[in-house]
C-alpha cells in the first residue's frame, strides 16, 4: 500500500456539474479519486466530453469543485486561487501559441518560466542565464535554428511546442500537465515531440499526466495509462498488464 508521503497528486470525490437542474444537465466529474507517486508520468485516454480536460481544469483551479479535494505534495489546494496553483503546476495546451508571449524572444520567455517561483517580473538576462537557456534547449536535439534572439511568434508550431515545454521543465512544477499537446502538430512532428517530453520528464522526474487520443502513443509513453468515460475512470493499467494491451481492444473501450 502507497503511503500518503509518497504522493505528489491525491484527488478525492472531485464532482464537477455543469448546468445542473436543467435539461443540459451534464456531470462532467463523478466523485472521481486518483493518485499520482512523486514522478510518475500517467496518460489519459476518453472519448471527447469525458472529463479529461476538466479534470485539469478542476487541478489548475480554472473551474470551482461542487465537492471533492486536491492535495499536491501534501498541501490541500483544493480551494487556492489559480494563479497560486500556477506557482507548482505547470499546463501545456494543444495550440502552440498558448503558453508564450509571441512578441518576446526565446530568451525572454524562458527568463519568464526560470523567475516564476522567484520574481513577478523579468530580471536582465545575462551570460550565465544565456549559457543555462542554451544547454536547455540543446537537449531538445531537433536540428532547428533556436536563436535566443528569436521571437517565439517566428518558430513553426512543433518549435514552440519544443520551447514551450523547455519552458515548463526549468520552471521546475511539482505537476506538469500536457493537454494534447501534439494533437496540432504533423505526425513527424509529433513523435518527435513525444521523444522530447519523455526525455525531459524522465530528466526533471516531475510527475506529469497526459491526455491523448492516440491509444498507441497512451500506450508507449510513461508508466500508466487510464482510461475515462462518463467523469470516472473505468480502467487502470500499468506494468505488465499495461505492455500485454492490444491498442485496438483498447481504443474498443471508449471508440
């Protein structure tokens, strides 16, 4: 049995109903419990309006539990501002230009993610910042042209999809939330940025979760895959079950 301590993410009864009372009624969370242990990396598989992206949203604070609570490292977040949440989680979205400021250059951007626990406002960069922000981004090993001098809004979709998760890692999150965040992007592309992410997870050891609809890609990245339907999880797989899966039994289940 898991002790408590070993945690980074315990959720329990997280309820969320949208337009309830009305003929719209939808229950979006249904008294849903879920553990994570301290770095592990878990994928997220549902059909759509299953309640995965509002399971993150119910994380981050975006939306307002009807009941249900949130532990991260042991603090109970469950009624924090979003922006205090923002502090230890990080979220990369499905479109590349959410997350960065398009109009700053790579530099400034990783600046903004390397002060967000120390400072509201960004320091002058100097040469010992530029030397860390480039061993960042050479560990990204995708053959592109990342000037620190560049603006973001400049960089092709999987560029900034790179830079944005470098982004996320050295801000150093307890929680590190990917909502599809290849689903934008060419399936090269995409591959290419799934390498990344388990390199730099694997690297940072952040405990991370990962919605996808790809049920190969659920399968072959991280250590857990779960499956939602209906604001519950249905199925739970990891180790050995998870490797015996056949991913068009899997994709049957929620199809």
């Amino acid at each position: 049995m898991t002790n408590n301590q070993d945690l980074m993410l315990r959720i329990r009864r997280m309820t969320k109903v949208f337009f309830p009372g009305t003929s719209n009624e939808k229950i979006a969370l249904n008294r849903l419990n879920l553990d994570l242990k301290e770095g592990e990396f878990v994928t997220i598989l549902g059909a759509n309006g299953s309640g995965k992206s509002t399971l993150f949203n119910a994380i981050c604070g975006t939306i307002e539990l009807d009941d249900g609570i949130v532990i991260l490292d042991n603090d109970d977040i469950s009624w924090a501002k979003e922006h205090k949440r923002a502090l230890h989680i990080s979220r990369i979205y499905q479109d590349p230009q959410l997350g960065t400021a398009p109009n700053l250059t790579i530099a400034e951007n990783l600046a903004l993610a390397y002060t967000r626990k120390a400072s509201p406002s960004l320091f002058p960069l100097n040469k010992k910042d530029h030397r860390f922000f480039r061993e960042q981004l050479s560990m990204l090993e995708m053959d592109l042209e990342l000037r620190m001098n560049t603006k973001i809004g400049l960089l092709s979709g999987g560029q900034r999809q790179a830079v944005s998760l470098v982004m996320e890692i050295i801000s150093q999150p307890k929680l590190l939330l990917l909502d599809e965040h290849t689903a934008a992007l060419d399936p090269q592309t995409s591959a290419r940025i799934l390498e990344v992410t388990n390199k730099f997870v694997r690297s940072a050891g952040v405990t991370t979760m990962m919605i996808t609809h790809n049920v190969q890609d659920a399968l072959t990245n991280g250590d857990r895959t779960i499956v939602f339907s209906e604001g519950k999880i249905i199925h739970d797989y990891y180790g050995s079950e998870r490797d015996k899966l056949d991913p068009n039994d899997l994709q049957r289940l929620y199809g």
